[in-house]
C-alpha cells in the first residue's frame, strides 16, 4: 500500500515537474526561499541606523532625491509593521528550482499551466526589479482565459533570476545579457523541454529578451517587451531626426519623462555603469541605504496613484525587493549589470533577424518613452498599447494591463 501511494506520488511528481525534470544532463533542484537566519542582523541595522532629522538637514525635498520623510516613514513601517516570516511563507508558495548551466547557478520559478498546450512563457525582470515583480500575475497567467479576439490562451510561466541578482549566482566579469540569454534558452529548451516559447522583458530584462529574440528564432516565437534595449528618443532633436510627431497628451508625456530621466534622472545608472564597486560596496551591509537608494527608484518611477487599485506597488512591497536585495547579498553584484553592459541601450536601431511576433506595452510613468514607430524598427511589431496607468514595473503596478497585453501573445502565436 504505502509502495503504491509512493510510486503514485513519484508519478505525479514526474508530469508535475514534467518536460524534462531530467533532461540532457541537467538536474534541476527544487529550492525553498529561507532568509530568516539573516533578518535579526537586518532589523537591528534598520533599527541602529541614524538618519538626521528634519531640523538638522532640511534637504530640498524630493527633487533632490528620496525625501527624508518618505524615507522615514519606509523605515518605521519596517520596523514595526513589516514580517519577512510571513514574506516567506508567500512567496514559497510558488515552486522554485535551481539547476546548474555553464556553470552557473540559476534560480527560476516555473509554474504549468493544467492544459499541455499552453504557451511557454519566460519572463526577465531588471534593476532594482526581481522575480517578485511578476507574482501578481503568475497564477492568473497559468489559469484558462481568452485573448480580445476570444481566443483561449494559458501559459507555463518561467520567472528566472538574472545571473547576479536573488538566488543566481554572480557571473564572471566578462558576463553580458546576450550570454544571459543564452543560458535562459538552454533553460527553456534543455532543461524544461520547451522548444518553442514567448518572453517578455522589462527594463534590464528587456536586453536578455531581445537577445532570444533576434538570435534564437527558431525558439522564440513571440517576444513582448515594455522596455528596448535600444535608446529611447529623449529630445526633440532626436524625434525630429526620426520624422516622429507626438499626437496625443499621454504620448506627449511620456516624452517628457524619457527627457526627464535622461537630464535629471540618470546619476545611479552612470555610476552603476562606471563605478558599480563603489556604490556596491558602500550598500552591501547596509539596508537603509538600500532602501534610500532602491526605494527612489520604485516611488519616482511608478504612477503616484502606486498603491492603490489596481497597482499593488505599496510600501510593503518596496521593503520586500530592498529585504530580498540585502538577504541575498546581492546588491553588488546586481548593479555590475550596468558595468558589464555599457552599451546595453544602443543608439542605432537595428531589427531584429526574425519573423516571429514582436509586442509592445507603454505605461504613462515609465523612465523611458519609445513611439510606435521606433518600436516598429527593430523587430515584427504587431501590438503596441499604451496605458495611462502604471509605471516601469508593471507586473505590480498595473498587473491587469500587463496581463491583458501577455494574453494577447496567443492572438499571434502559431
Ligand atoms: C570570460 O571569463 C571566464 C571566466 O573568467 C573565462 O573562462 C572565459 O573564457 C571568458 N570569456 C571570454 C569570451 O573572454
Ligand atoms: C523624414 O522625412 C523627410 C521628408 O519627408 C525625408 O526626406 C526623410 O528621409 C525622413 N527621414 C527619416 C529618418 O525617415
Ligand atoms: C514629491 O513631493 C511632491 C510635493 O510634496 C509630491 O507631490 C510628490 O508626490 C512627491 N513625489 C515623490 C516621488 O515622492
Ligand atoms: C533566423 O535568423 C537567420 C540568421 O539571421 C535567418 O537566416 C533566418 O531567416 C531567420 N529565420 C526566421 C524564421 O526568421
Ligand atoms: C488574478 O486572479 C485572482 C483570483 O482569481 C483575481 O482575484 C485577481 O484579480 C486576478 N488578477 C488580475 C490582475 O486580473
């Protein structure tokens, strides 16, 4: 009898984990989120952390940065009303793996649709971004649903982690998001056993994406991105030498925030991109400067209604990324991404080698602004839609428009 019930379960476990568990050489290990032997040390740095108050250093407010108040107000709420226990606990809900490729070790999360059928998709988070971003929608992408057109449509969700950033491990110096790409195809294909699959990418992620895309076309057959690797027309020089005119406010807008970043918004990145040692180890062990510095980014690029319906982009979610950041230790290695890819966002648009689909989705308080036709140039665009909710991380910050644009990756696929 209990023989039985092993071998039913060893069964169930083998279609669960199904498409090659143990496949071509790769053994893929299951993985239990466990930080909490590094969360005393964590609080008590929270807690010892002198900040000045706002006699002693008035600051400018916001526009010279995260305002003390906000960050302030961030820290108590960590300190009193924050459980990473109870963090855990959700986000172990999931199922997470890990499997060695070229030697490095990379942590995905991989949730099946019920229907064989169904869509693979893979789905590449950046900085300061992570797995976390795309909980919202995994269960929701998984289940049976329909395209506009009414089409059905379901998917096998896989969310890695970028090599260098959670539970993956830092690559060697050398490292580039073409070589990402290269080890997350082998992951969807070697590993799991999907030889056809679509990826969405945003920020950073959108680099790795679009890599698959322009080079592993026989694999990727739809790619989706909210973000391009390619630099975003951020003057009105720029617009014109492309024979680009803004017709609507929203678009308008857009503009004016891509412009914005590139004036005023772009410090972390050139030092991410020039002295990321520096910036890296001066946060490592320190979570409050974590937070100043990451929680900027989650609040100055995400819609000021982030919060409130239907984004879920709170304040606990911000203390969530900046705890996973620091108890993983990967802060350093994360922002190396910029070091290793200095022309990440090239100037020239080329298209991509591939007739396979190509989707866009725009959100109002994104940092970078790409119009159709830009988008148009660098692969076979056939949706491009543009929210007036929701910012650079729309898997928390508008999870419904996100997921109707993902779903919409069935209307195309063949
Ligand atoms: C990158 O660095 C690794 C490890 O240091 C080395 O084995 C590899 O040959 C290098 N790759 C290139 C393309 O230089
Ligand atoms: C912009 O439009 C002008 C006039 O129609 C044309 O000569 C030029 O080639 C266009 N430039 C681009 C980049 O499309
Ligand atoms: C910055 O401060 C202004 C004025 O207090 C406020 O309206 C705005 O929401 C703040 N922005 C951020 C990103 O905190
Ligand atoms: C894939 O890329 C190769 C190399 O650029 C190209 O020759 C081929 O036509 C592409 N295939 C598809 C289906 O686009
Ligand atoms: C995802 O599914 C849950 C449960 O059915 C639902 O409550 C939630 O609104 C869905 N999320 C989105 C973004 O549609």
């Amino acid at each position: 009898m209990l023989e039985k019930q092993f071998a039913f379960l060893l069964a169930s476990v083998s279609i669960v984990l199904g498409n090659g568990l143990v496949h071509k050489g790769f053994s893929p290990q299951k993985f239990t989120v466990d930080l909490s032997a590094g969360v005393p040390r964590m609080m008590d740095l929270v807690r010892e952390t002198r900040l000045p108050s706002s006699s002693e250093f008035s600051g400018l407010g916001n526009s010279s940065g995260i305002a003390l108040d906000v960050l302030e107000s961030l820290r108590t709420q960590w300190l009193e009303n924050f459980n990473w226990d109870h963090e855990e606990a959700a986000l172990n809900k999931y199922n997470h793996f890990t499997v060695e490729i070229e030697g490095l070790t990379i942590h995905y999360i991989h949730q099946r649709a019920s229907d064989k059928s169904s869509i693979p998709l893979l789905l590449n988070h950046g900085w300061p971004g992570s797995f976390l971003e795309f909980l919202p929608i995994v269960n929701n992408l998984t289940e049976k649903s329909k395209t506009s057109k009414g089409q059905p449509v379901s998917f096998h969700v896989v969310i890695p982690s970028l090599p260098g950033f959670a539970f993956s491990s830092q690559p060697p110096a050398n490292w580039t998001t073409d070589d990402t790409a290269r080890v997350f195809n082998t992951l969807m294909r070697e590993v799991l056993g999907y030889d056809q699959f679509a990826t969405f990418g945003t920020d950073w992620g959108c680099a790795p994406t679009y890599s698959l895309y322009d080079n592993f076309n026989t694999s990727v057959r739809a790619a989706h991105l909210a973000f391009l690797p390619f630099s975003a027309p951020s003057s009105a020089a720029d617009l014109a030498a492309l024979n680009i005119t803004l017709s609507s406010p929203l678009q308008q807008f857009e503009e004016q925030r891509s412009m914005d970043w590139a004036t005023s918004g772009n410090a972390y990145f050139l030092e991410q991109t020039t002295k990321p040692n520096t910036i890296g180890l001066a946060l490592l062990d320190n979570p409050v400067g974590q937070l100043a510095w990451i929680g900027e980014k989650y609040i100055s690029w995400s819609d000021p209604k982030a919060g409130t319906s239907p984004s879920v982009l709170n304040h606990n979610e911000i203390l969530l990324a900046v705890s996973l950041y620091y108890l993983t230790r990967t802060f350093l290695s994360s922002v190396y991404i910029y070091f290793q890819n200095s022309d990440g966002f090239k100037t020239s648009y080329t298209k991509a080698h591939t007739d396979a689909p190509l989707l866009f989705s725009a959100f109002k308080y994104n940092v970078g602004f790409w119009p159709e036709p830009v988008v148009a140039k660098v692969g076979n665009l056939v949706m491009y839609n543009n929210h007036d909710f929701g910012g650079h991380f729309p898997g928390l910050d508008n999870p419904p428009a996100l997921l109707h644009d993902l779903r919409e990756i069935a209307t195309y696929w063949e």
